[in-house]
C-alpha cells in the first residue's frame, strides 16, 4: 500500500469511524445503569434516503462488547448518536459517488469482509451474530463497499492539492524538537515462559475457565522462580534462556530482544529492568503474555533525534494533518448541501 493511500486509509478511520471510536469505559454514578438505550427502526434520513438501524445495532453491540463496566442510558445514547453521524456521513458519501460513477473491486470488498470475520472464532459465530442482530451480509458489504468509495473520492479530494516545501518540514522541526526526543533505552536479555498455548482455554467449559488458568499461571510461576534460582546459582542466562524461554524469536539469541525504548513494551516490563545495573537479573514479573525473567545488557539515555533523521516523517505527518483539513472540508461540504434529519 502506497503511503498515500495509507494516509486515505487512516483519515477515513477519523472521519467514518472505520477502526472503531472512543467509547467510555467507566460508569457515571445515577440511575439508568440496568437500562438500555432504545433505538427507533429508523434513525436518520440523507436527501429522502432512509437509514435503518440493523447496522447502527450492529455497531453498537459490538462496542458493547468491549466495556467492562455498565453504561448510564445518557453514555449509550452517546455512542449511539456518534454511529449514526458515522453513518449519515456514509450516506452522504455513497450518493456522491454515485453521481460520480465510481466502482469498487469485488476483491476489495471480499478482503475487507474475510478481515472482519476473522475477529470471530469461527464462521458460525460470525453467523450467529448476524442473525442475533438482524443484520445480514449484505449490509456488512455494502459499509465495506461506501467505506472504499470514500477512500476513491478522497484521493481525488486530496490530488495535486497538497504541497510541502523544505521550509516547512525544518519550521516544524525546530518547533516542535520536543517530541524528537527518543527516550531512554535499554539492552535485555529475557526468559520467557506461558502458563498454556493460544486457544487452550477453549477446550473447557467457560465455567471451569478461570480456575484452570489461575491454576496454570501458579504453575508457570513456579518454572520461572526454579529457574532464576538455577541462574542465582551461578547458570548463564544466554544458555538457560535457549534452553527454556518460550520466546521463539529471541531464544536461539541467548534472549536477547536487542535495545528497546522504555514504554514500547508492557509496563511491568520497564519496572522490572529499572533499577538493574548492567549483568543483574530482575526478580520474576508478569505481562499479559506470561511470566518472565530478565537481565539488562546497557542502557542508553534520552536523545535528541537530528533533523535529517527525521525530515521524512515530518513530511507525511505534514501530509497527514493537511489531507485530513481537506478531507473533513469535503465533508462539511456535502452536509451542507444535503437535507439530513435524525430521528434519535
């Protein structure tokens, strides 16, 4: 995928809500927490073109899926008035490229679609969501289909429109030197071992589940601890970690993951290097991969990134927040030509 049409890709997602949305995760204090927003069969109409509310249920379930905590009815309308503005501006788009005669290749669409069902277990849960939701693969195929067009209209949008000139990738630089700092790094080499493959928890009944993987996580924690004490007493941990780090990529190297930037990986792990000194081994700590050991080669501190280094990010992110000014104007432009009533 070429850069620009990478940078199409990311603008849709802004605009359309093609990677999802910021939902909130947390519950207000009030009434309304076993309630649920009640959503009308029609929620929206573009230029007399009625909009349905299968998908918009679709979309809202789906992100339900994701919070842990329950919603106040008020914070559930929120997300669900959001999708519909996503999908008002679908419309919107849609009729546009009609009138512009634009086409989608079936492949495009059949790639799009093969991509959300793999966040499914399987076919049949893929189906049985459809079906619960009263939503069919039609629908689906005609979001992914608006989705693309949008992606075609947009290119044309943004064509020969956009001009960076060398001066104004040095201006940012030296404005913004801040955020070219690269932060502190560290060399580790770690061992690495998982309570049970992907997947195993699966062969279980759901309610067995979180017995069997606390029962697993204590058994993988007693590995781990034997053997830091083997290391403890005097075992090399390059040829302890090739022994038994579970680490394909890193355990034939020692465990060696090379220099990392602190905050790359999860946060247990900064924790348990900070603080070592070059050769010492870290107590056993817990990611959400597993448990591990690790022992730090270097270090290196925070430094500044050189213009030259730079200048080529510098220039698709000045290509990526004037893309996206010329693309939310496109869109301003076909709202406000349109006749658009919603009904939520």
């Amino acid at each position: 995928m070429s850069f620009k049409k990478t940078v199409v890709h990311l603008v849709l997602a802004a605009l359309l809500g093609i990677t999802g949305m910021a939902v909130p995760v947390q519950a207000e204090p009030g009434d309304g927490l076993s309630q649920t927003v009640s959503i009308p069969d029609v929620v929206a109409e573009v230029n007399g073109v009625k909009i349905g509310s299968n998908y918009v249920k679709f979309e809202f379930d789906r992100l339900m899926r994701d919070i842990r905590s329950p919603l106040t009815v008020k914070q559930q309308a929120g997300i669900v008035r959001e999708i519909i503005d996503h999908e008002v501006v679908r419309e919107l788009v849609f009729q546009e490229a009609k009138a512009a005669n634009k086409r989608v290749p079936p492949e495009t669409i059949r790639e799009e679609l093969g991509a959300i069902k793999t966040s499914y277990p399987s076919e049949q849960e893929f189906q049985k969501a459809l079906k619960e939701r009263n939503i069919t693969e039609a629908d689906l195929t005609r979001a992914i289909e608006i989705d693309a067009l949008a992606g075609f209209l947009l290119e044309d949008r943004i064509k020969g429109k956009i001009d960076i000139t060398g001066e104004e990738i040095k201006k940012y630089y030296d404005e913004n030197k801040q955020k070219f700092m690269r932060p502190m790094s560290y060399r580790v080499r770690h061992i690495f071992v998982a309570p049970f493959p992907p997947g195993y928890l699966n062969q279980f009944p759901e309610k067995d589940r979180d017995m069997i993987k606390l029962q697993k996580s204590r058994e993988t924690e007693e590995k781990i601890r034997s053997i830091l004490a083997e290391i403890r007493k005097g075992a090399n941990f390059e040829e302890m970690a090739k022994k038994y780090s579970e680490d394909s990529e890193s355990a034939p190297n020692g465990g060696d993951l090379g220099f990392m930037y602190k905050g790359v990986f999860d946060p247990s792990f900064d924790a348990a290097v900070e603080g070592l000194k070059p050769g010492d081994v870290s107590e056993p700590f817990t990611t959400p991969y597993g448990h591990h050991i690790a022992q730090l080669i270097e270090t290196r501190p925070p430094e500044e990134t050189t213009f030259d280094e730079m200048k080529d990010a510098i220039q698709k992110q000045i290509f990526t927040e004037k893309a996206h000014q010329e693309a939310q104007k496109f869109m301003d432009g076909l709202r406000a030509n349109a006749k658009i009533k919603v009904y939520f």
